[in-house]
C-alpha cells in the first residue's frame, strides 16, 4: 500500500495550522481531510474512517481528550491511530519549569489514557510529523 491509499484526518480549530498540515501531509501522498472541532471530527471520522487522526486538544465543542475517548468507545472507530498534536504538553525542552513539565506530563499522560497512540508537541518539524506519522500508518498500531 502507498502513501496515496492511507487517509489521514486532521482536526484541528486552528485553519492555519490545519492547511500547513495538510499540504505537508498532501505533499507526500497521504489523502487528507480535515475537520475544525471536535463534533465535526467525530463525524468525519465516522463517515471516512481515516487510517489516521491528527487530534488538537484544545478545540470548541468537543476537546481532543473527549473525541479520543468517543473514538475508542465505538467499534467502528475503535482501530483508528491517534496522534495528538498540540500546544500543550511540551516535555522536551531543558528550559521548561518544574511546575509546568509537571502540568505538561499530566496532559500527556491523559492523552494516552484515553486512547492516543503517540503525542506531539506544537510546533513541530515537519520531517518528525512526517516520520511519527509513517510509524503508525505502516506499524499497524
């Protein structure tokens, strides 16, 4: 299977940051669509049962924690990849205060819990999206 035969919904508030997405995405192969909150994620979701979702957190009506939890509630959305991708959650950088990796962590962590395949932090270097996003198309996860 190649890139053009995986579909990857992006959903996220932000339209810029959602069309840079999607043309890095667009440029290596990859269908995509896109949603701009959580209601009409879900939904999306629902109708093309992506191969992959790029999942914001911080979105109106509905965040990215309570689509992932929705998401893996229900079995025909259940097997679908998540990785989310936001502002929040930053736990690399060597400059980060104590108190703020710790809230950092914490959001990360629940990320995982309700579902999240893999996290990435906004923003992010194309060539690591790409690679992330590789990883859990042909992995199988």
């Amino acid at each position: 299977m190649n890139n053009s035969e995986k579909h990857i919904l992006i959903v996220e508030n932000d339209a810029v940051t959602a069309h840079l997405l999607q043309r890095v995405l667009s440029r290596h192969g990859y269908r995509v669509t896109a949603a701009y909150d959580g209601v009409e994620g879900l939904a999306k979701a629902c109708i093309h049962r992506p191969d992959l979702i790029l999942l914001d957190i911080g979105m109106p009506r509905l965040n990215g924690y309570e689509v992932c939890y929705e998401l893996n509630r229900h079995s025909e959305t259940r097997g679908i990849a998540v990785l989310m991708l936001t502002a929040r959650g930053n736990v690399d950088s060597e400059f980060i205060r104590e108190e703020e990796l710790a809230a950092n962590m914490k959001d990360r962590l629940r990320g995982f819990e309700v579902g999240a395949a893999d996290f990435l932090t906004k923003p992010v270097k194309a060539d690591l999206l790409l690679q992330r996003v590789h990883t859990l198309l042909w992995s199988g996860t």
